[in-house]
C-alpha cells in the first residue's frame, strides 16, 4: 500500500521516467497524466489516504461503471484499458522502483492451491530441468495447471484423494476444443499423473485409464499462395510507412527464405553477415544453427526499414513492435494479424476454415522449392528440419499435380469381365 503522501512524488517520477524512456508528450498526457489527476481527485473526494490495488478498482468503478475481477483484466473498451494500464504501471513502479511497460496478461497469474503445491512445485522443477523442448515443457506445465484448477474448483484439498471423476470432469470440459488442444493436454496430463504415483502422492496409476487420443498427423494439405497473390500481397503493404517498411521486410524475408515466424521475430541485427550476404541464426524450434543467403532484393528492404522506418531502441532485434517502449515484437500472432490485413486489402480470398498465419509464406517457399525441380535435402536444409521425413510427411503433400503422377490405374471389376 502507498501512503498518500507518498502518491504525488511516485506520479512524479513516473510521468518523469516516460519522459526519460522517449515516450512523446501527448502520450504521457493523455495515456498516463490525465488518469492520475482524475485517480488524486477521487482520492481527495473520498477522502482516501492509501492506494491498493482494489482502491483502483474503485475508482475505475466510479469512473466506467464497471466492477473489475482484478486489474489484470483486459477489455474491449479502449478508455477503460488507458485507466487500467496507467494504475498498474504505478503500482508496479512502487513495488519494484522501475517502469515495468510489458503488457498486461489476459488472465491473472497461476496461483497454487496451498494443499496442492508440494507436489506441483517439485514436478515443474524437474519438468524445468529435463531435457524436453521449451515448446514441450511449456505444454506439460500448461495442461498440469488447468487440471489442478479443476479438481480444486470440484473441491480436491488432497491429491491421496484423487479420483478417475475428478480426470473426467477436467477432461469434459474440452470435449469441444479443437483434436489436436486435446491430445496435447492430455499428453500434459499423463505425465503429471505419472509423476503423483510415482512419487507417492497418490496410490493409483490413472494414467492407464486415459486413451491416448491419437492426433492425424499430416491430415490436411498445407495452404500455398499463388505467385499472383505473393504480389499483390507485397503490393498492398504502405512502404512509405515505417510500419509499412517492417511488414514489408518481414513478408519478403518470410517469402524467400522460408523462416519460422519466431526466428523472424527474434532475429538480431548482428545476425546478417552484409558481406557475405548470408543470415547465420541458431533456429528457436530445433536448436540448429542455420546459414540462409540473404538474396538482394530482402536485403535492400530490410536497409530501408533499418535506415528509413525502425524505431531508436536497445533492443537488438531487427524488427520491432512499432508502440512505446518500441520492444520486440510480442506473438507470432502478431505477424499473422498484420498478414490477414494485407491480404484483405489486396483483395484476396481468405476462406473459411482455410490456414492463412505467417506460416503459409513458409509452405508455399516449400511448393516453390519443389516446382523448381529443388532435391529433398536442399528443402531440409532451408526449411531447417532435423529428419527429412519431416519435410517429406510436411510438405510434399503440397505437390498435388507429381502425386497424381504416382496413382495407380485401377480396373473396375465391370471392365474386367467385359474384357474376358
């Protein structure tokens, strides 16, 4: 909690630190400025001396008509966000003395029931310590955390107490989520109940019980663009724009080269050898070191947004998120937005159901690869796949017209008669 008298200066510094950090002025007035004068006179009106997190729900309250859960809650309504996103920008500022501008999460933090917690802090740390993929341990981590919120919400205070019903309530409530969300969180699940019987903190193996629910791998083709839709696309983006510069680089880059949209996302400056003209990364997914020529006409794009369009920052990424503080960009879904935007301004179909992420700029690299008479392990090497049968069982798939080439005639069994 922040005594009164201690709010005017915490304001001060705040709105001073902003400044210091590049923020421009009309912002800090009125993203941040213009909420602490309202936040000090309700205060002063309610003749409040302290501040706390349910204090600013308060006064958000007042302000909105609206009772928030916590402020960690994001909305649709963008004055209602500006409120919340200055309060806990002050109340972070307060407990840790720095400008903490990360964005706010959409759902409040995991918080372990008490009666639960040995037994889930000791299998994240050895889930942490494996030698599992981050992206893996991530999902075992996940599925584990909605599981103990479920049985703790079915009242659960004993893992010695689990029961196959408990299972069974957790699972029914993703009956309707998508195949694939359901084998993963039940690949997470089983591990975590592998680990309560084997470590004593249940007596039964629940895990036999389960059904491994199996996951159509390669089930579909995977979507490709045109060449015709390549240009367009690249035509619609704004390059007089330094977002426009960004989104053109990131495209073009995607295109030719075939990255992974969190490569993209986290390649660094240094990356790009301008004299050899190659990029050297070690990929995110496989861990791998990769060497990509860095073809002309991407290489004079990302100059100009380098030059003409990136924003001062230390960060030493070279495409950034173009809203203060000017960080890395945040998801790869932030790629995939700005990618179903052009390709609406562009005129493009986009049907429904039909795969359209910054991962479709990859598969059609992929198609090209292979119209272009390209051998398997030059498309392994680009696309940085491990086994080739990844890029077999991934994307040759894609070359519809040479697999036709493989089919079989096949007699019909009236053909067959007429001709004996």
């Amino acid at each position: 909690m922040i005594k009164n008298s201690d709010i005017h200066a915490t304001i001060d510094q705040v709105l001073l630190g902003l400044k210091e950090k590049g923020m421009a002025e009309s912002s800090i007035r009125t993203g941040y400025q213009g909420v602490y004068n309202t936040f000090l006179k309700f205060l002063d009106e309610n003749k409040i001396s302290e501040m706390s997190e349910d204090i600013c729900i308060q006064y958000i309250e007042s302000k909105n008509q609206i009772r928030l859960p916590s402020l960690l809650t994001v909305t649709s309504d963008a004055s209602l966000n500006r409120r919340i996103r200055a309060l806990v920008l002050l109340l972070r500022y307060r407990e840790t003395g720095s400008l903490d501008l990360r964005t706010r999460g959409k759902k409040a933090p995991f918080s372990c029931p008490a009666a639960l917690t040995s037994a889930y802090e000791t299998f994240e740390a050895e889930t942490e310590k494996s030698h599992l993929a981050a992206a893996t341990k991530s999902t075992i981590i996940d599925s584990t955390r909605r599981f103990i919120m479920s049985v703790s919400e079915d009242g659960l205070s004993d893992w010695g107490l689990l029961e196959m019903s408990h299972i069974d309530s957790f699972l029914s409530k993703y009956k309707d989520s998508r195949i694939k969300y359901r084998g993963t969180l039940i690949y997470g699940l089983k591990k975590y109940l592998h680990f309560l019987f084997d470590n004593g903190f249940c007596e039964i193996d629940y895990t036999e019980d389960i059904l491994t629910l199996r996951i159509p791998r390669n089930g579909h083709v995977p979507h490709t663009w045109t060449p015709d839709e390549l240009k367009r696309l690249l035509g619609a983006v704004d390059r007089q724009s330094p977002g426009g510069k960004r989104d053109y680089a990131v495209f073009s880059l995607c295109i030719q080269t075939g990255l992974r949209a969190a490569d993209i996302r986290k390649l660094k400056i240094n990356d790009i050898n301008w004299k050899t003209h190659a990029l050297n990364i070690t990929t995110g997914k496989t861990g791998e070191p990769l060497e990509l020529p860095l073809l002309d006409s991407v290489g004079w794009a990302i100059i100009d947004y380098l030059k003409n369009g990136r924003p001062e920052s230390v960060y030493p990424n070279v495409f950034l998120a173009h809203h203060f503080p000017y960080g890395p960009i945040g998801s790869t879904a932030s790629l995939t937005g700005a990618l179903r935007k052009y390709l609406i301004k562009a005129g493009i179909e986009i049907k429904a159901g039909e795969a359209h992420g910054i991962h479709t700029l990859r598969s059609t690299l992929a198609q090209n690869m292979l119209l272009s008479g390209a051998g398997l392990p030059v498309i392994s090497q680009t696309l940085a796949h491990r086994d080739e049968r990844t890029t077999v069982g991934n994307y040759l798939r894609i070359d519809t017209e040479h697999l036709r080439g493989c089919s079989l005639e096949l007699e019909w069994e009236g053909e067959a008669d007429a001709e004996l």
